[in-house]
C-alpha cells in the first residue's frame, strides 16, 4: 500500500507547475511528502503552513469541507480530504493549469482514498 | 469489436513506456485499428510514442492526436497517454491528405475514401497554430484587411473586405468545420456519417493541433478513419430542442445563458468586423472589464509556452435564416481586430447576441449522450473539452452518467466535436450548423460505437 501511495503521489508531484505533494493525518501530522522543487525555495512557505495545518485540517474534519485553499505570493496550497483521517496537501504555482489539476487531484484523491479505507 | 484500453497518467515518456509495456504484455487479440491520444505533457515525445507503438503494432490502422483529458475504467486524468487498441470485426482504413485550401483537401481525401465505408472518424485542425512568422504576418495583415474595411461606405463594401480575409484565414490558419463536413460528405457519396474531431487546443501552443496517421504527421490537413462493418454515430448537445420562429429562439437564448444581450454585427464568410458598430475584441473589453489588451509580442508567446487560453466564457449566439438553429461563437481576448469563425456565417442573422455561457442542467445534460446508444459493444465518447473549467472535478459525475448506460467505453475530452449525419431524424439539434451538420463551439458530444 505505501509504495502504491508513494507512486500516486510521484504522479501528482510531476505535474507542471506543482512544488509539493503533502499526504496529511487529520491531526497535522505528515505521512507522505513529495518535493519537486528545492526546499530551500518553498521554505518560507513551509514554515508558515505549519503554523497553520492543523488549525485547517481541524475546520475540514468538522466542517465537512469538499477542499480549502488558499494563496500564499504567487503560491497557492490546496488541501483535499482523501479520508476520514487523511487529507491531501498540494502547493502550486499560480500560473498551474488549475482546473486540469483539480480534476488530476479528484483522481488521486480516489485512488489513495480506496488504499487507506480497504 | 475487441479492445484494450491502455493509457498511463505518467507525463515522463520512460515511466509511461513501462505502464503500457506491461499493459501490452497481456494483449488477448491481435488489433487491426489504433487510436493515440496524447495530453499536453506527453505530446512533446510524440515521435517517441510512435515509435512504440509501431514496433508493437506496425501493421495496424492508425489515428492520434493531442487532447485535454480521459477517462479510462473509474479514472480521468488531464495528462499522461491513452491508447485504444481494437480487433474491428470489418474493415478499417485510414487515409489523409495534406493541405492548405479546405475544398481541394476535403476533394482529394474523399476521392480515396469513396462511398464504401459505413463511418468515417475525421481528424482536423479547426484553427492551426503555426509559428512566430506566420503570427506576424497574421497582424500585419489584419491590420491592413481593418484599415481597408474601415474606409468602405457600405455594408456590402465592408462585407466585400471580410470575404477577401475569409480567404485568407481559411488558406492559412483556418478549416471552417461545416465546410470539412460538407465537402467530405458530397465527396464520399452523402451517405456516410462522418463524426469530426475538429481539434483546437484548450491552450495553444505552436505546432497544434497535432495529428498523426499511421504513424505519420500529418501537420495542416486532415486524417480519417474509415470503419465497414458494425458501428453508429450519434451527437447530442445540451441545449432545449430548438424553436420554430425567431422570436421564440430569442427566447430560448435569453433563458439558456447568461447577460444576454442584442448586438448587431458585420459579418461575410468566417469573418466578423463589429459588433454594435465596435471591433469584436475591443467590444469584449468595453463588456468585461476584467480583460486587459493584448499586445501581439505578448500572445505570441503565450503560444510558444503553450500558455493561450483558447476558451472563453463569453461569445455570440448566431441564429440560422432557415434551421433557427444557434451557433455560439467563444470570443476570446486577441490582438485582432477582425475576428475568425469556426463556421461559415453568412446564413445566420445579423442580429445576434452577446452572452455569457451556462449549462443549464448541469454535468447529468452532458451524460445524457449514452442515452443515444443504439449498440452493445465499445463506446468512444468525445466530450465537450469545456466541461473542464466548467465543473472541474465534477465530471466525475459526466463519467458516472456514462457508466450508467455503457459497460465498455473510453470518454475523451477534447475540442466539442462535430458531425455530419445524413437523414438525422432525431431531437431538433440547437447545434445543426447547416443540413445533417452538426457543431457547436460548446455543448456538444459525440458517440462512435462500435
């Protein structure tokens, strides 16, 4: 299952435009993380979001939320809900083809979501 | 019909290769009829799959081309290769034919074909995207066809400029779809259905719409696949059955999209010089604020990044004199005064209307496409590629609509497809361009069972 994941999100992390693959238990903690970018460039970023994470996974659990996004500069982090306790992180350039990354994301988000509830 | 559907959502060509290698390990059949479809990330290594495919398949009849997504078993992805591999129980061919005028192509092609083929799937380049030279002249040409249009006093002096320019976009950059449709057809002894993809990427970049048959380029022409044997063709758009007067059609465009509004326009051949007294493009930023101009440098390369929106939420609604069927034109923000077609125009009204686009009914209007199938076999479903930024991840719900009703089918999401239908006898089509020709710039599916 965890190599299945790791392959699910490689896919993910290698479309254009996308800086970071984050799977994410519901209360914060990394379980995945797949960079395409240097860290040292997304750091800033990073930081911040860990400040934040939890707080937005915890008003996606109980708020029952389909996705919440937000821009950050030019980056944007999208967080999905994959499960019941695990939540899909994604960091992109603004300049990404959103809506063709969306529907890429819906697929993940599936495929990852049969492997942790089977 | 047998098939093998094979794709991999990999954009890098060595871990693509591997998905269908071992896909192909297992191949049942041996496959008389492939279909390529390449996304944006795979189509840089066109050459690469081509070369794949041949060494597997060197004796199939082949088609491909770039496209937006697919859905493949319980998955859609936007990026990535999706192979269609088929044991047709008949016969398969596919021809093509190079080209710049679209009679003589349409002529030449059909002669080859003849009146034999129970089907045809025709590949073309609605508008071709050549490179930087061409975009060049294309300015400075439609500034010197403006300037001319500008100093006529009449209608039909200004209508005589726009036909000149017609020509010149329909020799370079332009193959209007009703006309591939109408030539084809009469070519091919009228009694053939063609479904067309007319291809015209979501986002431009030089050298697309790309095409390749049996595994040759095909550049600025057009390839069809030619089926004999069990197959249907059905197309289906999401608009109400249209009206029997003008007036009610009015009515049914005011209460199927958005700020409707009435515009008089200036129109001949594939080209429109105003709209209310105004240059399309300019028209369109007086209505929406939101767009800036463009200057040429800039388009130019959006395109070479391959970063052209070539969709638009905003267009005109033509009404046809004698069908009082609609076409929807998307007006795009452009560094052109005169503005291209898709269709031949002058047999729609003057009087149009400027709009915002909504599907009414949602993403069920759009799976209702299955609902047209005559056969038990494999389904290929060409959606509405507008589908895309209109629902986003919501197509999952287009897929699950299709699955409803088919058990075997590849959906592919590309440029809203068009066909030519002859003795259509059903639903009164918004979309029916011209006689039995159907095509709509969004809207509209197609279906090729086999």
């Amino acid at each position: 299952m965890l190599s299945a994941i790791s392959r699910i999100l490689d896919t993910l992390s290698m479309e254009e435009g996308v800086k970071m693959v984050v799977l994410y238990r519901i209360d914060g903690v990394p379980l995945f993380a797949k960079l395409n970018v240097p860290k040292r460039e997304i750091a800033p970023t990073l930081y911040w979001l860990e400040g934040q994470i939890k707080e937005m996974l915890y008003q996606i659990s109980t708020q029952n939320l389909d996705e919440a996004s937000f821009k950050f500069g030019r980056t944007v982090i999208m967080l999905y809900p994959v499960s019941r306790t695990t939540v899909l992180g994604i960091m992109a350039d603004e300049e990404a083809s959103a809506y063709k990354l969306d529907i890429d994301i819906k697929t993940s988000c599936r495929q990852i979501g049969k492997l942790v509830t089977s | 019909m047998k098939t093998k559907v094979v794709y991999s959502p990999m954009n890098e060509f060595k871990d693509a290769r591997d998905d269908i290698e071992r896909e192909l390990e297992s191949l049942p059949f041996n496959p008389n009829l492939l279909l390529l479809f390449l996304t944006a990330g795979t189509f840089k290594d066109w050459k690469r799959y081509n070369e794949l495919f041949q060494k597997h398949f060197p004796d199939v009849e082949m088609l491909g081309c770039v496209i937006e997504g697919y859905a493949a078993g319980d998955e859609i992805w936007t990026r990535g290769i999706v192979a269609l591999l088929g044991e047709f129980d008949g016969e398969v061919k596919v021809y093509f034919e190079r080209g710049n005028k679209v009679e003589e192509v349409c002529s030449r092609l059909g002669a080859r074909i003849g009146e034999k083929y129970d089907s045809i799937l025709a590949m073309f380049p609605a508008i071709y995207f050549p490179g930087r030279l061409d975009f060049a002249r294309l300015f400075i040409n439609d500034k010197r066809y403006y300037r001319r249009y500008k100093g006529q006093n009449t209608i039909e002096g200004k209508k005589e400029v726009l036909r000149e320019f017609s020509r010149y976009m329909e020799e370079h950059f332009i193959f209007p779809i009703d006309k591939v449709l109408k030539y084809l057809s009469e070519s091919t002894g009228r009694s053939t259905p063609i479904l067309g993809m007319n291809l015209m990427p979501m986002e431009a970049k030089i050298g697309t719409p790309f095409i390749v048959a049996n595994y040759k380029e095909v550049g600025r022409g057009i390839a069809a696949m030619c089926l004999k044997g069990k197959v249907n063709i059905s197309y289906h758009d999401v608009y109400p059955e249209r009206a029997t007067s003008f007036e009610e059609t009015v009515e049914m465009i005011e209460n199927s999209f958005s700020n409707v509004e009435e515009v008089e326009v200036v129109k001949a051949g594939i080209a429109i010089g105003e709209i209310s007294g105004i240059p399309p493009v300019q028209f369109l930023r007086e209505k929406k604020a939101a767009y800036d101009e463009m200057r040429e440098e800039e388009f130019i390369e959006r395109v070479e990044k391959g970063a052209l929106q070539a969709v638009s939420p905003y267009g005109l609604s033509f009404i046809h004199k004698n069908l009082l069927s609609v076409f929807f034109l998307g007006l795009l923000n452009s560094p052109v005064n005169i503005y291209p077609s898709l269709v031949e125009l002058d047999e729609f009204y003057e009087t149009s209307f400027f709009m915002g686009e909504t599907f009414k009914g949602g993403t069920k209007k759009f799976s209702e496409i299955a609902e047209l199938k005559k056969m038990n076999g494999f389904d290929l479903f060409l959606l509405d590629f507008n589908t895309i930024p209109a629902f986003r991840k919501e197509i999952y719900k287009i897929l699950d609509g299709i699955k409803a009703h088919s058990e075997r089918s590849l959906s592919i999401f590309t440029t809203t497809p068009s066909a030519y239908i002859p003795n259509y006898n059903g639903k009164r089509l918004f979309s029916e361009v011209d006689k039995n020709i159907f095509f709509n710039a969004s809207g509209a599916n197609g279906l090729l069972e086999f």
